[in-house]
C-alpha cells in the first residue's frame, strides 16, 4: 500500500510540473512585451515602412502610385548614384586604414612610460571628445582659401596655396584626413587595451634573444593584438560607412558633386527633392551594402578567434 500511495502521490506532481513552466514562461513573456514593443516600433516598423515606400513613387503631393521594382531598376543606370558608391567605398577605405595605422602605432607609443605619458595621452583623445558638427566647423574656418590658417602656413613655408575642400582632386582626401583627426583616438583606446593585456614573458624572451624593438612589434605585439585591430577596423568601417555630419556640414556634397558620397545623395533625394520613394530605396540598398560588409567583419572576427 505504501509504494502505490507514494507512486499515486508523485503522479499528480509530474503532471503539475508542465503548469508550472508555463506559467513561468507566460509571466517571462509579459515581462519582455514592452520591450518587444518598443524594438518593433523603433526599429522594426521605420524599415518595414521604408521597405514599402521604396516600392511606391512616394512623393509629397499625396499622391503614391505602386511602381514595384522601378526605383531598384533605375539606380542601375543612375551615374549619379554610382559615383555616390564609388565615393563612398573611397572615402570609407582612407578613414579606415589611415585612423588604424596610426591608432596602432599610438597604441603601441602609449603602452611605453615615458615622462607626460599621461598628458600626452589625455590630448590625444581630445578630438573624439567634441562634436562632429562643431569640428566640422572649425576645419571649414581652416580650409578657407584666404582666410584659412592652413594656407597661411603654407605661404609662410613659401609653398602654394592648397586647394583642400575647395578643389574636386582633393576633397575626398581631406575629408578622410578629417576623420582621421577625430578617430584615430578611438581606434588607440581599443588596441591599447588589448596591448596592457598582453603576457609579457614572449617580450621579455624576445630581449635576451637580442630581438630589436621593430621585431618585437612585427613579431609579438601585432599578431597577439591582432583581434583588437580587427574589432578596431571593424568599428571604424560600419562608422564611415555611415558618416554624413562631417561630410555635410564642410562641403554640401560639393564642390558640385565631388564629395557626394551615398549619404549625402540619398538626404538630398529625399529631403531636398523629395522623391520618398527613390530616395527610400537607396536606403534600402545602402543596408544591404552595410550589412554584407558587417557579416564579412564579423566572419573574419570568428575566424581569427577560433585561430
């Protein structure tokens, strides 16, 4: 009698367990609902409806006639918009490799003590510190062609004026050195970081063996901080990629279009002549680009983790 009671009594808590759990998972549910909630309406809602108005000739009379695929179509032959690519990838290759190549060798000045190593490095990351719109500002008083300081330097180095922003050969180039200006601080915290965090016995075999400071750093420093140079890279690709309060503020897009990068073309489209519709799809494909080239980051981050 004792072990069919004891059986009959455990049955029921078995079949309670499942209750239990349910319970649990409706009251997890109630708990995440707002924040599912505001993700879909922040986020999920504003691409879906981009998504929609891509495929509508949107514009501001009220009138949005359903036209498919015709404004994917028509950046095919859009030279305007191709150029916008083209800019866009060059503009994002130099503010990237300039702001890792340098933040890379502060990183590697900064982890070595030296009198005003703290000062020194409290300026260096004093640009990333402001406003991208209010150094955009200061860097246009500079660009000035009469006014500017940086050609009155040049002149009192007796070399000729520069043409810097002004000049559809160089706009692209001094924009990056822009960036550069502003971001390589960022990409020296994060490969600092990753160098304090180093194991010192490789540099410290490496001395007895008589190695030289550049072999040190071509032969320990940077394979060991090399995953702190990718995320570094990383970071700066999806940021220039997105880059437009810079770019904006200097130049319009200009001189004509010479500076006209993807973001800058797709806002006018949008905002300037308001053609939604078109202007939606170029959003929409300047996702798709970004995200190819995040997963692609993020492929190489897995593979140089699981190394």
């Amino acid at each position: 009698m004792s072990a069919s009671t004891t059986a009959a009594a455990a049955a029921p808590a078995k079949r309670r367990a499942p209750s239990g759990r349910r319970n649990y998972a409706r009251s997890y549910w109630l708990f995440a609902a707002p924040a599912a909630v505001i993700v879909a309406a922040v986020i999920v809602f504003p691409w879906v409806f981009t998504v929609y108005m891509s495929v509508h000739d949107w514009k501001v009379n009220g009138v949005t006639p359903f036209v498919g695929l015709a404004n994917y179509a028509k950046m095919l032959t859009d030279e305007r918009f191709l150029w916008a690519i083209v800019r866009t990838l060059f503009f994002t290759a130099g503010a990237v490799i300039a702001p890792v190549v340098l933040g890379v060798w502060a990183a590697v000045t900064f982890a070595n003590n030296f009198i005003g190593r703290g000062f020194a490095r409290t300026v260096f990351v004093l640009p990333m510190m402001a406003t991208p719109v209010a150094i955009s500002l200061v860097w246009t008083m500079m660009f000035h062609p009469q006014l500017g300081v940086l050609n009155y330097l040049l002149s009192v180095l007796h070399l000729p004026p520069f043409g810097w922003v002004y000049d559809t050969n160089t706009v692209i180039p001094t924009l990056v050195m822009v960036e550069t200006w502003q971001w390589t601080p960022l990409v020296m915290l994060i490969v600092l970081g990753g160098i304090a965090s180093l194991p010192t016995d490789p540099y410290e075999a490496a001395v007895l063996d008589g190695a030289t400071p550049w072999q040190r750093f071509w032969h320990i420093t940077l394979p060991l901080a090399w995953p702190f140079v990718v995320v570094a890279a990383a970071i700066r690709v999806i940021d220039a990629l997105k880059t437009f309060d810079t770019i904006y503020v200097i130049t319009l897009g200009g001189p004509g279009t010479a500076s006209e990068t993807l973001n800058i073309l797709l806002y006018q489209t949008a905002f300037a002549y308001y053609d939604l519709g078109y202007g939606s799809a170029m959003v929409v494909v300047f996702f798709i680009i970004i995200l190819v080239i995040t997963l692609l980051l993020l492929a190489n981050r897995q593979k140089e983790i699981t190394k």
